[in-house]
C-alpha cells in the first residue's frame, strides 16, 4: 500500500488527487493507494521525507520545508494550475474586489507556508505587515476536532475569531454562501500582482529515491491523477460522487460546483514558467539563496505522461 498525505482533507485544493482514489483511477493502474490526512503541509512533507508516507498532494514550494533546493524530492505532474488560495474579508466591512488596504488593522487567518504567498503579494502591493497593523494568524482550531484548515478558517470568521483568511476554495464558498464573508483577492483569476499565479500551484511530489526504485509506480501516480482530471472535466457530477465519500454533508453537496469552476485549471503540465516563477518567489522569500533550476524540481522522465 502506498500512502498519499493531503494537508487539508474537506478541500477542493487536492481534489483530483482524492479523487484518484475514490474513482477508483489508482486501483486501475495497480495501485493500492490510501489517504491521510497531514496539517499542515510542512509535517505531509516531512513525513515524506521520513518514509511515513510516498505521496504529497500539497502546495509545490512547501515541498522546501523538507527537501531544501528539492534535494532528495521531486514533483510528478499538478493537480492544477496556479496559486489556489482566496483572500476573504468579513462582508460587514464592505471590502472591495482587488483593494488588498481593506486587511489595514486586521486579522487574517492562514496555514503555515501557505501564509507565505499572502505575505508577498502584500508586499508586492506596498502593504507594510507592521506599519498598516496586519495581523497574519493561524487560525483557532475547534478542540477534538480533526484538523480541516479551510472549514476552521470559515467558521472562525463567522464567529469573529479572525477578520479574513486566506484559504482554499472551499472555506471561501462557505463564507460567501453564509453572507459572512466576501472575496477580495482570487490570483487564479486576476486578482494581485501579475506574478502571483505562479507562486506555487498544486502538485503532486514524491521521494526521488522512490522514483528511481520505482519507476513504473511513479509512472501509475502520474497517469492516475491525469485521468482523474479527465474523468471529472468529462462529467464533473462525478465529483460530489467522491465528495459524499470524503466530505461532511454539506460541503459535499458544495464541491461539484467549486471543482466546475477549478476544471480549466486542471492540467497535470508542470511548465518552466511555474518553475521558474516558484524559484523567484522561493528566493523573495528566503526559502533558497540561487535559482531552481527546471531539473532539480521536476521528475522530467515523466513528463510524456502529463497529456
């Protein structure tokens, strides 16, 4: 059995990886391939590193937290394309579409690692964390409660535990929804710096040691996660058909149409425009000194499997 770590489980994020498993699509290829839930994405990663698990369905620069430079690790493909995380706002404050001066003086709720995409877009925005009073915070997690970071972020803006977070698609549906909060910043879709799309981006990693030892396995990872996104852009029903397996009622019946609106974002490509826009954020973030080069990220053997 091989194990594939997500750092958040009630989530479109990771989607096509979950649904990989639940249709069934990593059986197909011969693999018996289970899930677990690991927040947040730097202990996924770590775990990967140690041998506690094979797979990582995360955001691709957290892989750094692990594998400094990508040493010992490499992406297979993407489950999507670009930065995936919302910036959402409480909906009493009025915040406008695109006016990032709306978290002057307040608290934005966000995962380790994933808050380091925020954090640069503020700075590429000329917001100053300490001169303008921004408060960058985990967010409160309910006691007993598995962590799903996402569902934790919209339920502590409802009850005014944060001021925003910045989240995953899922968590930004349910404070739309609720009237509770209201998107300002979606980078996926224009919003923020113009460079801010390729952060980062879903991926799928694995050891290199792993890939080397077992190449038609890593093979089969790849090839299941890409017919996956085919099998949910052919018939995205098929979606709540994996999110009634995984999810809580309610955020089941949400995610066929939050994977509706992800679908052309779901390419399995790895391009050396994302490389090299995550080397540049790596590095304005201090996660590297010198450039990634295309090669020590991507399993490149590999990448006819993509399409």
């Amino acid at each position: 059995m091989l194990k594939l770590a997500v750092p958040d489980l009630v989530s479109n994020s990771y989607f096509p990886a979950e649904a990989a498993i639940e249709l069934g699509l990593f059986a197909k290829e011969g693999l018996d391939v289970s899930l677990e839930l690991i927040f947040p994405v730097v202990k996924a990663y770590r775990a990967m590193r140690d041998g506690e698990v094979d797979i990582v369905a995360g955001s691709a620069h957290s892989a750094l937290a692990a594998f400094p430079r990508f040493e010992g690790a490499k992406l297979l493909c993407a489950q999507s394309q670009g930065m995936y995380w919302f910036l959402v706002l409480r909906a009493d404050l009025k915040p406008e579409k695109g006016d990032l001066s709306a978290v002057k003086g307040r608290r934005i709720g966000a995962a380790p690692w994933v808050d380091m995409g925020l954090r640069q877009i503020l700075v590429e925005e000329g917001i100053d964390i300490q001169r303008d009073d921004v408060t960058i915070m985990p967010v409160p997690s309910p006691p007993g409660r598995t962590v799903n970071f996402g569902l934790n972020a919209a339920q502590a803006l409802e009850q005014g535990l944060i001021d925003g977070f910045w989240a995953n698609g899922m968590a930004a549906e349910i404070a739309v929804r609720s009237g509770v909060g209201s998107v300002v910043l979606d980078t996926r879709r224009g919003d923020g710096p113009a460079t801010s799309f390729d952060y980062t981006f879903a991926s799928i990693a694995t050891r290199s040691s792993f890939i080397e030892e077992h190449r038609e396995r890593a093979a089969a990872i790849v090839i299941a996660v890409v017919a996956a996104q085919k099998a949910l852009k052919e018939n995205v029903a098929r979606a709540l058909e994996v999110g009634r397996k995984l999810f809580p009622g309610a955020q089941a019946e949400l995610i066929t149409d939050i994977v509706k609106r992800d679908l052309p974002f779901y390419d399995a490509a790895i391009s050396r425009k994302s490389v090299a826009g995550l080397s540049s954020f790596a590095r304005k973030c201090s996660l590297i000194d010198t450039d990634l080069a295309y090669e020590d990220v991507v399993a490149t053997d590999l990448e006819n499997l993509w399409r």
